[in-house]
C-alpha cells in the first residue's frame, strides 16, 4: 500500500490488532522511504442488498426490523433468542450469498416464512397471514391446512 505521506510504494505492516469487539484488523504500517506511519483497517465487506419495497421505494436492510417482525410472530411461543439468532444469521448469509445490489421485499418474507416454518407453526401461520394480507378466511384456511400437512 503507498504511503499517505510521500506516496512511496512500499509500506511495511509493523503491527496487527484484531479490534475489542474482533469485528476489524487495525494495521499500523510504516513508510520505506520516510518512516512514517500510518493505521489501516480491514473490515469484512458485508452489503446487504437493498430492498425494494412495493411501492417501489428502496430501503436500507436492517437487522432490528427483521428481527423485530420475528419476534412479532415468535410472541409467547416456545422458541429460545439462540433460535431466532440463528434463524437471523442463515437469513443474513443468505442475502449476502445472492450477490445482488436490489432485492424485492417479497423475495426477503419468503426466506423468513421458511425459517419460521422450521421453528414454529403457530409463528410461521402468523407472520404468514399477516405478510400475505390474506383478503378471505378461505385463503388463511388454506395456509393452516398446508401447515398442519
Ligand atoms: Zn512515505
């Protein structure tokens, strides 16, 4: 990496620290040619995409949100916050996986109604109910016959 300084080629890492928190690696290198130093970081490059909502509007993915809407469906049902934590983590890896800038809102309740499914009917039924704004009884019968299934 070239120096900030006298933008010299060669820089030398004269120390590595992993942060408190172990989410960064502070680098303190040092100029060949004029000595002096400098701190870089390296950080995992973690871009959700973003969301398209219905409407068109594109929003910032956030972690409370979801999580905010599992723990709306998870109310009073007997699933651990370690389950819900990982159910969090795979939904995570699995938007970072898909590699793409913009991503339907639908296309993210779809792959919390299907870790839902895995951790709780009673919870999948309702976020599943509300997410799909079901307009009739027939249709909520449906998805709880598709469940009991
Ligand atoms: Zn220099």
């Amino acid at each position: 990496m070239k120096c900030p300084f006298c933008g010299h080629s060669e820089t030398q890492v004269v120390e590595t620290r992993v942060s408190e928190d172990g989410d960064f690696i502070r680098r303190r290198r040092q100029c060949h040619s004029c000595e002096k130093r400098f701190t870089t970081y390296e950080r995992p490059d973690v871009t959700f995409p973003a969301i398209v909502k219905k409407d068109g509007r594109r929003i910032e993915y956030e972690r409370v949100k979801l999580r905010a809407s599992m723990n709306l469906a998870l109310r009073k049902r007997p699933v651990s916050t370690e389950q819900i934590d990982s159910a969090v983590e795979r939904i995570e890896e699995k938007l970072l996986s898909l590699g793409v800038r913009e991503l339907p809102s639908n296309r993210i309740g779809e792959l919390v109604m299907r870790e839902l499914k895995k951790l709780d009917k009673v919870a999948y039924v309702r976020f599943a109910s509300v997410y799909r704004s079901f307009e009739d009884i027939d249709e909520f019968k449906t998805l709880v016959d598709e469940v009991r299934r």
